[in-house]
C-alpha cells in the first residue's frame, strides 16, 4: 500500500510536533536546578496531572497496536484478556502506591526502598529489573513509532527512531518529570479527542454495529467466545501475569507516586484506570471492522491500514498525530525513571554528591536513549516479541515486591536468590518461547518467573534463615 504523506511531509510532521512539545514545556517550565526538583517535581504534582500522566504512559505501544492487532487476530478474546488486565492493574496498584507513601514518605525509587529494607545486592537485582525494562520499554516504543510513520511516509527506520528518541529527550533533559508529566497531560488529552472522533467514524463507515458484531470473532471467525480456550492459553495467561505486574515492575509508577501530593495519589490513579481504559477498548473496534471486512496487511499496523481504506486520507494526520502522543509520552517516561535510578541509586553507590548526582541523574537519560536505539534497529524485532518478553522480567519482581509492602520484611537471601532465579532463568525460559514459538515454554517461563521468586523469598523466611 503506497504511503499516505511524502517524505519531507514526515519530516515536517515529526519535527513540528517535537519543537511544539518543547518550546511550550520550556515556555511553562523553568529548567531543574536540584535533583528532587529534576526526579520528582518536589512530591506537587496533583492528581489530575499525575492521573493522565499515568494514563498516558501505560498508553506504550501495546495500547495503540497490540488491541487492534488481537482483536483483529483473535477477536473478542484477544481483545478482552489484553484490555482487562491493563486496567485491573492500575487499580490494584492504587493501593500499594498509599502504602509505600506511608512506609517511606521521602522516598525516590523502589530500588532505593528495597536497599532500606533489605540490603544492597537486593537492590542491584531490582536496579537490573527495573532498568531492564526501561531499555526494553523505550525500544518497543521505538520499534511501533517507527513502524507506522515508516508506514505513512516511507522515511527510513533509523531516522524516524533518531527523531523521535530526539524529541522525548529535548524537553526531558531540561525539565525532568515534570516536562514529561506536563507533556504527558497534554498527550493524553490529544489522544482520547481523536479516538473517540476516529474510531467511531471508522465504524460508521464500514457499516455499523452489524460490521462490529460480524468481525467480534476476529478475522478467522473462530475467536467470538471471549473465554476461548486457545487464547487464554497461548496469550491470556501471559499478558496478564505481565501487566498485573507492570506498575510494580516499572520505576515510571513508582516515581509518579512519589512525586503526586501525598493525600493525592488515591485520586490520581483511579483516574488513570478510568481514562486508560478508553483507548483499548476503541481502538480494539478498529480490529473488529478490518476483521469483518477482510482488510488484509501487516497485522500489527492493521489500525493503521483500516483507517487509510475507510476514511479521507487527510484522517491519517491527526491518527498519526495520536499515535506519536501515545509512543512519546512513554518514551520520556522511561528517560525519567531511568534517570532517578542512576541520578539516586547509582550515583549514591559511586558515592557523588547531590550536585553531581543532579548530572548523573541525565547522563542516565542519555544511555537509555542509546540502548533504545539499538535495540529497536535490530532486524526483525517484533513489538509484540518486546511486549510480552519485558512482561516477563517485571513479573520477576512481583510477588517480592507485594509481600515486603504488606507485610515488611522477608528473609534477604531469599528475596536475593529468588529475584535471581526468576530473572536469569524464568524470563530466558520465557523468551526463548517467544523467538522459537514454543506456546509450553512461553506459558510456563511467565508462570516459573512469576511464582520462583516469591516462592523462594517466603520459604527462606519460613526456614528464618536470614
């Protein structure tokens, strides 16, 4: 299918979008002078902003392409078991945010919180998770944003990942959280206006409810029984034991529940869950109609395609426009977590002082920026390879994560060797389902990553050795 805008089009759309976002932060925003400034707004951020804010990163690629992807592939329940754990993750994170504020007030980092409680090599384990996904998450957004403007304007790969990782990191660098929060915010306002415009045009277009109730089985027909077996099987139990875990698993939660006004942050991610929940649940529509129209093409840009064959090619624009809002409010998001690691955690252990620990803290932001890029450029990488893989590590954290939270402390070699165990070997178990399409392995990975280290954590602390 030829591209939708030209090549300097891409350019102008890419670029214009990048120097708006940031000439308006740096028009609102004075730049950070201290680091608890530059990793968390001062703990100000209120709960309408942080609540988009969240909303708008847990919106990463997966959100925009994946719901339409499964709903096109795997119908109802492709739809249903990747929509519902998204949103029942945030609300049953509402409650470990309280907590954690009131166990550690001043808190930055949950690393940082597992040095406290455990000791430094538990902290290295969480630092590897949590970085880990960082790189693994800013790549997938990447790997999505360079997939469709590729798509709509035939720019190479490469630049567009350049440009976008370019525009995440202009405003961040300068500001912090709170450029990506302020931006986030705008983001997400962005985003629900065109989808809630797009999607139902799009089904008006192709024919009504008839046309969603015809495609509600997926393309195949097969998947109109929202508990199908196969898929709960082959996807439903991996997707969800990741994005259960994925706030718990992710530094970019935990620093947005350090940086909202204390008595706040209950407020702020209800309403995060709610305004997520919007966005997969339209999009998943747009599977429904190429679906029941038979649209064929790539699967994970089927959106993409659907809109460029039902509605004005002008459309594309503000679709486009929506999609770089959702991969680049994750983007920055990733560059601020990781920046409180290294600008808090690491920095610390090297001994820096709060001055050098402020620089350090965006020295970080440039790493992951490199990471990002070399990843997303690997050829052949799939989103959907990254989406589930990442799942997996952060899952490896969960279970230690939870208990230590509601109950205090558990036994340090366990929480040591079991994070271990679950991480070196559950998630590689994991992937190799993934890359050598074993459904047993991809399955049972997820299900050993996420139960060996807690399950080690507690009968070590049974045994009471310490």
């Amino acid at each position: 299918m030829s591209t939708v805008f030209t090549q300097f089009q891409g350019y102008i759309i890419l670029i214009s979008y990048g120097l708006i976002m940031f000439l308006a932060s740096l028009k609102i925003l004075k730049p950070s002078l201290t680091k608890e400034n530059y990793i968390l707004a001062d703990r100000k951020i209120s709960w309408l902003q942080s609540g988009f804010s969240v909303a708008a990163t847990w919106i990463w690629a997966p959100a925009l392409f994946v719901a339409t992807q499964k709903a096109y592939t795997q119908g109802i329940a492709g739809l249903f078991w990747f929509t519902v754990p998204n949103i029942l993750c945030l609300l049953i994170f509402t409650y470990f945010a309280i907590k954690i504020r009131e166990l550690c007030p001043n808190g930055f980092t949950l690393s940082s919180y597992m040095r406290e409680t455990y000791s430094s090599r538990v902290q290295n384990m969480y630092l590897i998770e949590l970085i880990g996904l960082a790189v693994c998450q800013f790549a997938v957004q990447l790997l999505a944003g360079g997939a469709v403007i590729s798509f709509l304007t035939g720019l190479d790969f490469f630049i567009v990942t350049f440009i976008l990782t370019a525009i995440a990191l202009s405003y961040s660098l300068i500001s912090g959280v709170r450029a990506s929060i302020l931006t986030d915010y705008w983001q997400m306002w962005l985003i629900l206006i065109v989808v809630l415009i797009v999607v139902p045009w799009v089904v008006v277009s192709a024919g009504g409810m008839q046309v969603l109730k015809n495609g509600i089985g997926g393309y195949s027909g097969e998947y109109n029984n929202l508990f199908n077996k196969d898929v709960a099987y082959s996807f439903g139990i991996v997707v969800t034991i990741g994005l259960l875990a994925g706030p718990f698993g992710d530094q970019s939660f935990w620093q947005r529940t350090f940086a909202t006004e204390k008595k706040q942050i209950k407020k702020a991610f209800l309403t995060s869950a709610l305004v997520f929940g919007i966005v997969p649940i339209f999009t998943g529509l747009i599977g429904f109609v190429a679906a029941a129209l038979n649209i064929e093409g790539e699967p994970q840009l089927i959106n993409i395609i659907t809109v460029q064959k039902l509605l004005p090619d002008w459309v594309l624009l503000p679709f486009a426009i929506m999609l770089i809002s959702g991969l680049v409010s994750t983007l920055d998001s990733a560059l601020c977590s990781v920046s409180s690691l290294v600008g808090h955690d690491i920095a610390i252990k090297l001994g820096l002082n709060k001055k050098s620990q402020f620089h350090f803290a965006k020295y970080g932001m440039i790493g992951l920026s490199l990471l990002g890029l070399i990843l997303a450029n690997i050829p052949n990488m799939k989103i959907l390879y990254l989406f589930l893989f990442y799942g997996t590590l952060r899952a490896s954290t969960l279970i230690p994560t939870v208990m230590t939270i509601l109950y205090g402390r558990l036994s340090e070699t366990g929480m040591f060797y079991g994070i271990c165990l679950a991480i070196f070997v559950g998630a590689p178990l994991m992937a190799f389902g993934n890359f050598g399409g074993s459904v047993d392995f991809k399955v049972w990975g997820a299900i050993f990553t996420v139960l060996s280290s807690g399950v080690v954590a507690i009968m070590f602390t049974k045994l009471q050795i310490k």
